[in-house]
C-alpha cells in the first residue's frame, strides 16, 4: 500500500474513533496549535485530542503502531518550544486540551487527583472551593500536564517549591510498549517502596511518556496576606534585605521578586491606569509576599509585622522607600513585566539560576558581558531573588544581529554554568531553543542515564521534541 493510501487509513480510524472534535487535519484547524508561545511555529501531520484516558491509550497506541514521530501539547505556555511540532510536518500533536475526565478533590487529603487537560486556574478555583489552594503562582494558565512534564516553578517556589514538591502521583501513558499506561494515583504522602513514575516523569519534558493525570497536593488557603515594594539602590541591598526578612518573618515569607528599574518601567507603562509606585528613582525593587492560613483574630497580624520590620529597613543605607498596598495592586505590576518587555521590541531572554549567595556578583558580571557583547541591548531583568532565579530579558532593536545575540547567549550561559555553577534554564526546562547548550553542558553521566532510561520507554525516538540522551 502506497505511503498516501496508509496515511488516509490512519486518518480514518482516528476520525472513526476519536470523532470530528477528537481530529484536526484541516490547516486553519491545525493552525493554533503549531504555534509558540515565544519562538517560530511549526507543522503537524494532524491533531488529535482525546477526551478520556482510554482515548488517549488508544490514539498513542495506533499512532506508535503506525510509526508516526508524537509531540505532547497541553496550555502551550512553555518557553523553549517543546509542544511545537517540529518544521517538517512530519510529527502529531496530541493535545490534551479535552482530556478533562477526573477531577476529584480529597480535601481531608488535601489533594486533588486531576486529568492532564485542566488548566491551572480550573484547579485553584476547585480547591478555593474547599478553602484549599495550589501551591504555583505564574503569570501563565498552564495545563497539568504540561506542568508536570517541565517541573514548573513560579513565584511562591521560595516556600512552597516547585511542581515536583508538591506532586503525589502521575499517571501516563507510553509510546513503548505501545498505549501502556504507568504509574499510580494513589496519592500517599508517604510512600517509600521504589522507584517513582510521578517523580521521573516531572522534568523529562513531553519525552518519556503522556501524563494523562497527576495527585497535586494542595495548602490551606492563606487567610492573610501582607505584601510591600520596596525600592533599593543596588541589588546587594535586595539581598541584604532577603537576609533580614528571613531571620525575622522566615515562615511567613511566600515571596521575594526582584525587578529592574528598566523592567518595573515597562510593567507601568503598559497597565493601563497605573502610577508610579515611588516619588523618586531606584536602580532595583522587590516585591515581598507574606503569608499565613493562620487568621488575624487570632493576634497574628502580618500587615502590621511587615510595616513594623520595613520601618526599621528604611533607617538603613540603600533602602530608599517602601509602598504597602493590597496584594493584587502589586503583583499586578509583578505579572506584567513579561508581556510589557516583549511588546518592546525584539526580546532576547535568559533564564537562568544561581545560588542566593551568588546572585549579586553574578548579575553584575552578567550585565558587564551584556555591555561588552550587545551594547545597544536595554536590560529590563526580574526574578525571583528567594530562589537566585533571573529572567534577564533584553530588548534589541529589531533586525539586530544574530551571530552576535548567538555569541551573548555562549557567553551568559558559560558565565553561569562555569564561573558559578548556575543553571541555563532555572525554570522553563529543555526543548528545540536551548536543546544545544543541553549538550554543551549536561554531563555525560546524566546523558547516560537519561539514554537508558529512553531506550526503555522510546527506543524508537517518536515521543516529544527533546534528546535528553
Ligand atoms: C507569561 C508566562 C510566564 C511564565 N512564567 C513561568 C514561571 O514563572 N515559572 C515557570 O516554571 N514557567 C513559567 N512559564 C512557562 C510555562 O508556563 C511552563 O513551562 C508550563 O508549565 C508549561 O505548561 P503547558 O501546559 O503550557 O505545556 P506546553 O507548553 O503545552 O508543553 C511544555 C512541555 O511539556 C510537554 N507536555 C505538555 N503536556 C504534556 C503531557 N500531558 N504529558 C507529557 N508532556 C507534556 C510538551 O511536550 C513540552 O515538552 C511562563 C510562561 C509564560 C508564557
């Protein structure tokens, strides 16, 4: 049979099975979901999306069977384009969009037991429901697949960790065998028998299997919530800060978010209606978050332990003014910094990680390589100074030069990796965009391992668009 006559067949069973709302062929079907969120889009043999778990089995089973290349897509958030299909057309997407079959809640258990297609706001607002809420705060709405297949962090990672911290099971679904599913649901806090899908599964970016659903652990709802700006002359006094606020309000710290002078600009210029937080200027400013599910009729009164600890800061060299405002005035602008920096210009972004301890030095060395490699670059970095994380985002004039932006990008990451032992991709993980400095940087053991653990699962190499081997 002609390799035409084979793909009409697959096409066939699939519409049979899954339905029209379970196949996309058509290009303006398909069209949204070969696009990225921030890199080029490209093409897919189709789109399926199946509704159930059994679906999903059944779709990666024939699929695999009839040896077609498989990308996993949920939210299409991510940030290193591994849910794109690749630019040859030759890859399916199955999307998880529909797979929206178990969402339970354990409020006893504080846990929810949910299908990989929900989104993480659908999440927050069930457990909100039972006075319970998900860890991850992020300014995107991501699938839960998609967040445990890339280990999502946020801004609340300083108290409550990341996606993998608060993970009690997956399930998922391979490409080898063929539709077998694996893991457990079970949900247990402890559980201490062996090897953990859930746990393997997280951070192996859409290459070794589909989740199809995961056990979240959920916190009490946070029944206060103090949070301040304050505005710094420099970033050592940001962390000097950090070094206070945790030896006297270490529990109750959720968040510390440092912005750029050049980044908290754009954030107001962007939100409509918005006024500058501070009379004067500042080189860098943090945003603190403290929280307690512990109410204030009980004594417990963190607005006034926050002002009480920011007036004696402010007697300090370097800490210029403070604002206390209602949580969501500020994190308003917290949330905007991304989107108001890519509407800028041509955004070139980094997003990198060192150690608390490192974090000064490490961002002064950074921006000096900016200034010798890419002058007319405007840096407008944030980050979440609690975990040493950094989105140093610069904008370029368009049409700037690629070999250039090339070379910036080999000397920020070599700066990181090797003068501080950091992380080139603290948070949004490997795919097609920095699959190369994979290479350059992860060692051998780690290939080596990651290499068996494919052949186990993929010999074949038909899942995702990452080579963690
Ligand atoms: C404005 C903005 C802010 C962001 N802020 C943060 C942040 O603070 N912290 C952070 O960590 N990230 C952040 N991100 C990145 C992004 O939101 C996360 O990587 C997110 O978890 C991806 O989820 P998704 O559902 O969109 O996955 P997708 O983008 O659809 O996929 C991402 C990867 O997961 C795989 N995948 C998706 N679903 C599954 C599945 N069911 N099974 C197996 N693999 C799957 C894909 O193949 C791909 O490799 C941000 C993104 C944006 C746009």
């Amino acid at each position: 049979m002609s390799v035409h006559a084979l793909s009409q067949r697959l096409q066939a069973r699939l519409q049979d099975r899954l339905g029209p709302q379970g196949v996309l062929l058509a290009a303006a079907d398909k069209a949204s979901y070969e696009a990225s969120a921030r890199h080029a889009g490209g093409h897919a043999q189709g789109v399926v999306r199946p509704a159930t778990l059994e679906e999903l089995s059944w779709c990666v089973r024939t699929l695999a069977e009839a040896g077609c290349a498989i990308v996993a897509q949920g939210a299409a958030t991510g940030l290193v384009g591994a849910a794109t299909p690749s630019a040859e057309g030759s890859q399916w997407v199955v999307s998880t969009q529909r797979l929206r079959d178990r969402l339970q809640l354990d409020p006893q258990h504080r846990s929810v037991t949910v299908s990989a297609g929900y989104r993480l706001s659908e999440i927050q607002r069930a457990a909100a429901e039972h006075g319970l809420t998900f860890a991850l705060d992020l300014s995107a709405d991501p699938s839960v697949g998609g967040m445990v297949a890339t280990n999502t962090g946020g801004s609340r990672l300083i108290r409550w960790g990341g996606v993998r911290d608060n993970l009690l099971g997956a399930q998922a679904v391979l490409v080898h065998p063929p539709g077998q599913t694996v893991g457990s649901l079970r949900g247990l806090r402890k559980d201490n028998t062996g090897l953990d899908w859930a746990q393997l599964l997280s951070g192996s970016f859409g290459a070794f299997g589909i989740v199809a659903r995961a056990v979240l652990r959920l916190h009490p709802v946070q029944k206060q919530i103090a949070t301040a700006l304050v505005a710094v002359e420099s970033v050592p006094v940001a962390m000097a800060l950090l070094e206070s606020l945790e030896d006297r309000l270490g529990d109750f710290v959720s968040a510390f978010e440092g912005m750029s002078a050049h980044a908290m600009h754009a954030a107001l210029s962007h939100l409509p209606g918005a006024t500058r937080p501070f009379a004067g200027g500042c080189e860098y400013a943090v945003l603190i978050e403290l929280t307690s599910a512990v109410p204030r009729d009980t004594g417990l009164d963190l607005d006034a332990l926050l002002l009480q600890w920011l007036e004696g800061r402010l007697q300090e060299r370097g800490v210029l003014d403070a604002v206390v405002d209602k949580p969501d005035r500020l994190w308003r602008i917290r949330h905007a910094i991304s989107e108001s920096v890519q509407a800028l210009g041509q955004l070139v972004a980094f997003d990198v990680a060192v150690k608390r301890s490192s974090f000064a030095a490490f961002r002064a060395q950074a921006l000096e390589t900016v200034r010798a490699t890419l002058p007319q670059a405007h840096v407008c970095d944030f980050g979440h100074l609690g975990d040493g994380g950094i989105h140093l985002n610069l904008v370029l004039p368009p049409g700037s030069d690629a070999q250039r932006i090339g070379l910036l990008r080999t000397r920020i990451y070599d700066l990181v990796v090797h003068t501080f032992g950091g992380s080139y991709s603290a948070e949004h993980g490997i795919g097609p965009y920095n699959q190369e400095y994979y290479e350059r940087y992860t060692a051998p053991s780690t290939r080596a391992l990651a290499g068996v653990l494919h052949e186990h699962v993929d010999p074949h190499r038909r899942l995702g668009n990452v080579r963690l081997d």
